[in-house]
C-alpha cells in the first residue's frame, strides 16, 4: 500500500508543465537528495572529512539551490521564506536546548524494564504539553543517566521513536504538524478526541517491543550488587524550567493567531520575528544565568545544537524544490485523484519521513480539501470538512504526519538533535542508514503498519 504514495509522483511532471514559469526543474532535487546521502555516509566513509567540513557543505549545498531561485527562477519570495521558517526553526530549538541544559534531572532508581517504560510512557504524555522537541532536549539526559550501567544505542532509538515523535501526537503542542492544523482552523481539543486509539496502540506497541529488548540487556547482572539506589529524582537548576515554559508559551506568540503582533505582510506572508526575538534572547539569558552546577553536571556545550543548525539551514533550502513540486501536484491533482484514508496515511508519512512534516501535512491537507471543494486558506472551510463523512481522512493524516518522522533522522528536528546529544555522551548511535534498516524497518514500520490495519484501511 506504501508504494501508493508514490504513485502520485507521476502526476507531478503534468503540473510542472502547466505552471513551468513557477516551479524549478526536477534535477534540482539533485542537491537535497546529494546532502542527505552526505549525512548518511559521511559519518561511516569518511568521518574526519566530514567532520571537519560538514558545515560547509552543508552551506554550499543550500546556496546554490538558493542561487538558482534567486537568479535563475528570480524567485527571491520562496528562500526569503524558507530562511524565515528556519529561523522560527532553530530560534525555538536553541532555547529548548539551552534552557534544558541548565537542568540536571538525576533519576536515582535502579535501571529495570518496568522502570524505563514507566519512564518513556510519562514522557510521552509529557511531550503533549511541552512539544517533541522540549521533552526531548529536556528528558534525554535523564534517561541516559537513568540506564547508566547497561545503556545501548537502542534506548536511545526508542527515545527517538516515543518521546521525539509518536508521544506527541495529543495536542496542537505536541508536534508541528498538529499545530499547523491549530492555526488553519482545527479545533484545539480534536487531536486528542481523534487521536488517542492510534497513540495508544502505537505507543503500547513501541513500549512491549521495548520490554523484548530489554530482556535481551544483561549487562545490569555485571554491576556491583551493593550499588545503593535512594528512589528519588534529583533537580538541580529548577529556575531554568521558566524558560521552558516561556519556549512553550512563545509557540503562540504568531500574527495568525494574534492580530496585534506586530508583522510584516510578505507577499500576502505574516512574518514576525516577534517570537524569534523572545526566544533567542532567553536562549541568552538562560545560559547566562544557569545554574552552573547543572550545566557542568550536564557537560553542557552548544557543539549538538551547533550541528542541527548548520546541517539543517542546508536541509531547509535545497528542499525547497521538492516541497514545491509537491505543492504544485496538490493543488493541482485535488479535484482528479481517488484520495482514501489508506492513501492519505501512506502519502503524508512517506513524505513526512524525509522532509519538513510542517509543510507535508499542509500539502496533503491541502489536497483533502482540494478534493471536497474546499480551501486551506479558509476556517469554516475547514470546519465544514471535519463535520462531513471524510473527516477520518484528517486523523489518517495528522497520524501518518507525526508517526513517520521517526523514520529518519531527519523526519523530525529532535530526532538529530537527540542523536547528537547521545554520541556527546560517548553513546555509539547507528548512522542513517543502520538507523533506518536495523531499527526503522524492522521495528517502526511494522507498528505504522499495525496502525494502518486498525484504523485506516
């Protein structure tokens, strides 16, 4: 059913030739592609050239797509936007990453498989309120700390898998996509109406797969049995968690939502940096008044967020192609295509897994809507869509869009972000492509499928 999704691709070569004036040629997909295969092997073929020159390549790659627009598509509107989304982006991130940084959580409980699920389940809860990305940056270090005696790469795996990804699946908060859907009319309370049978299977699927795993661990018979645990959790730099909430709160501090934010009008774009502004300067303000205890204890230093930067800014601009081709074929293939709940799963998570989920849930939206005569761009459009009989097309899509970032990578901002944290911790994280066919193949996937055969096919 997944190759499905990819039939939709053979109608994008027709919309390209109706709209050739807008929309860039299929090759220059070429450096996205090329960049993704450099963060894949880079880190296995040639490590210490990558290391050492990621960065610039990574800028490279961006600015010659950003080149060619500018100059040869003289479409200088789409970058401009793009970098503006990028810093919406990485501003968010970095006050995430550097507040949590200013807090050392110490679980003191003695590293068992109930423990740890009970762990990852709070978490995922967690992540409902305080975004993928900050229960990410903020509970990773915990959960390391917690199995510090017989941590593996697959903890961190299923950290990717549950808190950065499907436990945010709830609320608007919970992961872009969603709150995305927030801002173009979905009412707040209808994730968690809609969404908590596949997050619960989801979730209880991830966390018994989990528990094999762990059974298969003993190198906790190897510790010392007079190891003295107190059952308590330990917090140092509590002031920290203020900034956490104001990253939260900023989340709405957007012109959509509030008229009275100041924006400019870009070409019909609010563009405020409003909330940016906010966010960099807690960023600031956070580190420089943590608790410097907590960041020693942490080994804070900003080289995890310093990597997510620079890879990403390449990923955000030489997938702008791509993001556009697909956007032409969605308003343009709305009113044509046979569109089911199987398909709109498969469409949404397949291209959710590697590129922006944000964008790609605005897409096949916009296709939804396309279909049923209706417009994105109007609220009580969209709330006519969800009173009607394919309103199920919209749960399928909210779930393929937030499920599938664990996918790669690259699906979802925290999933590097947390990779990077682990190997800083000296942890041995399988590069992309062991990530995707040791643990996303044959782990993930079967529970998207599962999901898939319960409730959208």
């Amino acid at each position: 059913m997944a190759l499905i999704a990819f039939q939709y691709l053979s109608y994008i070569r027709a919309m390209i030739l109706s709209v050739t004036a807008t929309l860039p040629p299929n090759w220059l997909i070429i450096p996205f592609v090329s960049l993704l295969l450099m963060i894949a092997t880079g880190p296995v073929f040639f490590p210490s050239f990558w290391h050492h020159h990621y960065k610039k390549l990574s800028l490279l790659i961006g600015a010659v797509v950003g080149v060619y627009y500018v100059f040869l598509l003289h479409n200088s509107f789409l970058p401009i936007e793009t970098l503006a989304e990028y810093v919406s982006f990485i501003s968010l991130l970095t006050l995430l990453y550097v507040a949590s940084g200013g807090i050392y959580i110490f679980v003191d409980i003695e590293s068992k498989a109930l423990s740890n699920i009970l762990f990852l389940f709070i978490a995922a809860i967690l992540t409902n309120l305080i975004g993928t990305t900050g229960a990410s940056v903020l509970l990773i270090r915990p959960f390391m700390r917690l199995n510090r005696y017989r941590l593996k790469p697959y903890h961190i795996i299923f950290f990717i898998f549950i808190v950065s990804n499907v436990g945010g699946s709830l609320t608007p908060i919970g992961d872009p996509p969603l709150f995305m859907g927030f801002l173009k009319g979905v009412p707040f309370q209808w994730t968690l109406s809609h969404l908590w049978k596949p997050w619960l299977v989801a979730i209880s699927s991830l966390l018994a797969i989990f528990y094999y795993f762990e059974t298969k661990n003993k190198e906790l018979d190897e510790v010392d049995s007079n190891v003295h645990y107190t059952n308590k959790v330990l917090i140092t730099g509590k002031r920290n968690f203020l900034w956490l909430l104001v990253a939260v709160a900023s989340v709405f501090l957007d012109p959509n939502i509030f008229d009275s934010i100041p924006y400019i009008d870009f070409h019909g774009k609010k563009l405020s940096f409003v909330r940016e502004s906010i966010q960099l300067i807690g960023a600031f303000l956070s580190f420089t008044f943590a608790n410097s205890k907590a960041l020693k204890s942490n080994d804070f230093d900003f080289e995890p967020i310093k990597e997510v930067a620079f890879l990403f800014i390449g990923i955000f601009l030489s997938m702008m192609p791509a993001l556009q081709l697909l956007e032409a074929f969605a308003h343009g293939a709305g009113s044509s295509l046979l569109l089911t709940d199987s398909i709109v799963y498969w469409t949404s998570g397949i291209f959710s897994s590697v590129l922006d989920n944000a964008p790609t849930y605005l897409n096949v939206l916009t296709l939804i809507l396309s279909k049923s005569g209706l417009s994105i761009n109007e609220i009580d459009d969209v709330k006519q869509f969800l009173s009607g009989e394919n309103f199920t097309q919209l749960i399928a899509l909210s779930t393929g869009a937030v499920f599938f970032g664990a996918m790669t990578y690259i699906g979802n901002g925290p999933n590097f972000m947390v990779k990077a944290i682990a190997e800083q911790n000296g942890v041995k994280m399988p590069d992309f492509g062991k990530y995707i066919a040791k643990f996303s193949l044959p782990i993930l996937l079967p529970v998207l499928i599962l999901v898939w055969l319960l409730f959208f096919i």
